[in-house]
C-alpha cells in the first residue's frame, strides 16, 4: 500500500513540475468533442487525491452518447463518502458546458475550450475557485504502454484538475487534484 500512495504522490508531484516547464496551451490544438469522448468510455481504477491529501481508491466509469455530443465520467470515492460524483460534459457549438455534482452541494457548471496535444486533453475554462477568478484546467494526460508497463499498468489516463488563480503572482496552474484512471479488466 504505501508504494502506491507513493507512486500517486510522485505523479502528482510530476503534474505539478510539468505544469510549471510546459503548459499544456503551448503548441495546443482545438479539437472537435467527438473526438474526445469516445476515449474515456470505459471502466476505469486507481487512487486520487486533493493536493496534501492522502490518496485513496476510486472507480471511474465513463459513458458517451450515441451522438457522441455527451460524455458522463461517474467516480465513485469508496465506501467513506455517500454519494459519488457526476461530471457531465456536453458539446456546446466549439465549447464544452460541464455540470458537476457531488451530490451533496448545487449543481456547478462550467464552460471550457478542448484542445489535444501529442494524444493528451485539456479542457480550459476560467471560472472561480475558493472565491477567486481563476483558470481551470481538466488535463486527461494519455499513460502511454511504456509508462504504463513501468508502472506495472495497462495504459490509461492521468486525470489532473489544476487552477491558476488570476489575482496571483504565479505564473503557472497548480494542482488542486489528481485521478489515475487505469483500464478495468472486464470480468469474464
């Protein structure tokens, strides 16, 4: 158990440096959300955690509609918390109209651009976090089959949910929470 709370923390960790030396807009392209959706569809497993937090399991499952202008991603925070989250994504002409619940306060929502870069997502949206106007990133970063094999996993998703508040100093988005999303084997 602590090698994966570690190996979760050095990744969170990566996703902090990364941001700092290559931010995801550089060099970006904007995509078209039906090429994005298809590609979380699934049942997914790992560890998340808040920055400063303590990393625990989750489940993530991932729907897209028929048309491929709706996609779900349900996670699922263990047996702790009582309800689990709804991250609702919908194509909205070039942007993306997210509503979240967590099913304990009001619906939030949220609209972002989705760009791709070298097989990773970021959906970037400005919007205001802990009472501050901010930039919110959703970056899904592709786990590659090397990196995936080095971390004994099939290939997957980093999911990181970064803020850059707009009254700071600091030039570069922070990690406010990290999701490992690696495929689930189907049961047979």
């Amino acid at each position: 158990m602590p090698l994966k709370i570690d190996r979760l923390n050095l990744m969170l960790g990566l996703a902090i440096v990364l941001s700092v030396f290559s931010p995801f807009s550089v060099m970006a392209a904007k995509v078209s959300f039906k090429e994005f959706c298809p590609q979380l569809v699934g049942q997914w497993a790992g560890d998340a955690a808040k920055a400063g937090e303590i990393p625990k399991k989750v489940a993530v499952t991932g729907f897209c509609s028929h048309d491929q202008r709706q996609l779900i991603l349900s996670v699922s925070i263990g047996t702790r918390a009582p309800f689990s989250e709804t991250w609702w994504f919908r194509e909205q002409g070039d942007q993306v109209l997210l509503t979240y619940y967590d099913g304990v306060a009001e619906d939030k929502q949220q609209v972002f651009s989705l760009y791709r870069q070298n097989g990773d997502y970021s959906l970037l949206g400005e919007g205001v976090v802990n009472a501050r106007s901010a930039l919110i990133q959703l970056l899904f970063d592709a786990q590659t089959q090397t990196q995936a094999q080095a971390q004994n996993q099939a290939g997957g998703w980093q999911w990181t949910q970064n803020i850059q508040y707009l009254d700071d100093d600091i030039d570069r988005y922070q990690l406010f929470r990290g999701i490992e999303m690696t495929p689930v084997a189907p049961s047979h």
